[in-house]
C-alpha cells in the first residue's frame, strides 16, 4: 500500500510512543521523571522534549546518570545508540547495581557494550552478580545481528523474583534461572539503574591494547524509550521489600515480557547460536566445575574452547557490519588493524 509521505509521518508520529513499546506493554518516561545526573553532568544533554538524553565522553570526562529511587524487580529498558566510527578503549554501561549501599555484598545486572576499532563491531557483554560475589563473574559476550551505531536498539533487563532475562529488542539473549543452589548469587536486593560511558582503555579492546583516541571525541551515546517499569520503594517505608512489592510483585510475574513461550526460548537459542563468542558456562579455566545455574548444551559447548570462547568467529556476522562506504587507503589500515587484533 502506498501512502504520501506526509501521511506516512503523521502514522509515524501517532504510534511512535506505541511502536517503541511494541511487545512489551509499559510506558516510557521523561528523564528527569526517573533519573537525574550522576557525574559528568555537563556531558549529559537532554533532549528539547526532556525524553532522551545524550552521555558523551571527551578528553575532559565521561558522564552517566542514575535512577531517583531504588527498585526491587521489574522491566528496566531504553533505547540505545552508540557511539560510531572508531571506539577502542570507550565503555557504555547500561545496568543495575546497589555497589554505593552495600560496599562488600552488592547485587549488579549488567549490560556492558565495548567499543572497538574502526572496521571492527562493538560487543555486548551481560553479567549477573550477587550478594557481593564478584570472585564469580557470570560474563557472557555476544556479536550483534546489527550496527548498533547507525539507529537506537532498544536493550531491556527483566528481574523478577525467580528469573532475569536480558532482552535486545523483543528477543531474549539470555534466561539465569533461580535455583536454590546459586544462593545469594542471584541478585536480591533493591537495585538502583545507571547509564554510563567512560574512559576503560587499560581493557576494553583487545585487553587495553587499543586505547581511547580523543581525536575521534566526543564519543556519544543516545537514551531515548526510558522504561522503569518495577517496584518503586518507599525508602520511608519500613516494611521489607518483598511486603511492600507484593502487587507490583504479581503484575510484573503476569506480563508477557516474563514469559518465555516456546518461540521466545527459540529466539533465544538462535541468537545464541549464531552470536555467542563468550560464556563462562564453558570456561573451565576459570570454573572447573560449571555453576548450578549454567544449562550446558554439549552441542553447542562443542563449539567452545575451555577458555569459554568460541573457537571460530562468526564470520558472516562480522562482515555485515563492516562500514559500507570506504577508501581503499582505509581499508588496508583496517585490515592491518584487525590483522594485529
Ligand atoms: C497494557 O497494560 C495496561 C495496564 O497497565 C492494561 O490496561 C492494558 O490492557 C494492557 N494492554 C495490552 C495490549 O495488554
Ligand atoms: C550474603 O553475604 C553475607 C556475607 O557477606 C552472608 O552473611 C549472607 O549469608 C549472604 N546471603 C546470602 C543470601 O547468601
Ligand atoms: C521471593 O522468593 C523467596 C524465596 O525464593 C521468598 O522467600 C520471597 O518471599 C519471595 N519474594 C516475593 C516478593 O515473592
């Protein structure tokens, strides 16, 4: 069907709010609904209409922001566009943590995306942290099905009482399951979520070979769809968590976004398939004998060295996102680049 451009940006505009929620029914808010600066505030820019704002990284600082309140389970998500071009040593986290209240037993859900060397894509990295159990890194690193950098891709973190699902767009990357044998690893706290991009050089790229290039600065990021669709707690309030967020609790169990239908698990095993690169399921280096919550497919561990890294790359991911347009000169550096990477 075809319809006259203006008529397409009227559609356009009318289910945008919609569109951007499509499969997951919550509503998004403004940023100074939910969040305020954490640091670097001159390097975070609001958008006119006060729904998304840009963090930037530059010679002088990096920023990030913070939720207003503390959440215990729920759907956190936004919609992010990372920085392009060349990326090395530059880290956006989007995640959840309690760190600054609870120093030494501290719950943390990570989204980490690692930037990378011009030519070469950025790679996302989830983790789940627990009652402080840092010495038990549950990393996983992904390849993306897309350029992260050319338009917004919405990243979502779902916490509820038995499970977590990280969710990109509408398709869950990985499920962590509570079982009574993890114990204080899953997260159990109220959790605040952060956004933040900054300056890793000593490891992001290649174990910090590569490191920021202030030439390519600054380097933005962009936050728009912001959802913190979760159990909001009254720090007044002194009843325990679990009793003030016993509906909230109920609600957030019955949507759809905490259901893994037989099509979502599908979903979810092919994004794995083809663009897993790490998982510490299959680390035996570092875990000899794999974690209660680990589910070891002997098919795909195959795939796997004892590292936990995938023995071959996946190629045809990688050259789709290579950059379309390109001078030869270029080309041979990148090559040389990724030669050396
Ligand atoms: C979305 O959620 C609201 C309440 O939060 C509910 O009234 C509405 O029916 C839901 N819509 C769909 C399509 O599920
Ligand atoms: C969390 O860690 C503390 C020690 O730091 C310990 O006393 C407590 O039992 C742990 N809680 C759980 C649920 O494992
Ligand atoms: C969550 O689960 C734990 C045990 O698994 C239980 O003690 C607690 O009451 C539950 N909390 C809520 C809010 O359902």
């Amino acid at each position: 069907m075809m319809t006259s451009p203006a008529a397409a940006v009227a559609i356009f505009i009318a289910l945008g709010a919609i569109a951007a929620t499509a499969g997951f029914n919550v509503t998004t808010i403004s940023f100074d609904e939910g969040y305020a600066p954490l640091f670097g505030e001159r390097n975070i820019v609001r958008s006119p209409d006060g729904r998304a704002v840009q963090i930037l990284l530059n010679l002088y600082s990096g920023s990030g922001f913070i939720s207003s309140d503390l959440y215990y389970h729920g759907l956190f998500s936004a919609s992010i566009k990372l920085p392009s071009d060349y990326t090395a040593g530059v880290v956006v986290a989007f995640y959840m943590s309690n760190g600054d209240i609870f120093e030494k037993n501290h719950d943390e859900l990570d989204f980490e995306f690692l930037g990378n060397i011009r030519g070469k894509e950025w790679r996302i990295q989830t983790n789940v942290y627990g009652n402080g159990s840092t010495s038990r890194g549950r990393e996983e690193r992904y390849l993306l099905p897309f350029n992260p950098t050319v338009e917004a891709h919405r990243y979502s973190i779902l916490w509820t009482n038995s499970t977590i699902i990280f969710y990109i767009d509408e398709i869950p990357i990985r499920e962590v399951v509570r079982s009574g044998a993890m114990d204080g690893d899953f997260p159990s706290k109220p959790m605040s979520l952060y956004a933040t991009i900054w300056d890793a050089s000593t490891w992001a790229t290649s174990g910090g070979r590569y490191k920021v290039d202030y030439k390519y600065a600054p380097f933005v990021s962009d936050f728009s769809d912001l959802v913190l669709h979760g159990c909001r707690l009254d720090p007044i309030q002194q009843l325990p968590a679990a009793e003030q967020c016993r509906e909230a609790e109920a609600e957030i169990a019955a949507a759809d976004f905490s259901l893994l239908s037989p099509e979502k698990r599908d979903a979810m095993l092919r994004f794995r398939r083809q663009y897993m690169t790490y998982t510490f399921c299959y680390d035996e280096l570092r875990y000899p004998v794999p974690f209660p919550d680990c589910n070891i497919i002997e098919s795909e561990k195959e795939k796997f060295q004892n590292s936990g890294h995938l023995r071959s790359p996946p190629r045809a991911a990688a050259r789709r996102q290579r950059p379309r347009r390109r001078t030869r000169g270029r080309s041979r550096v990148d090559a040389k680049q990724q030669a050396d990477a």
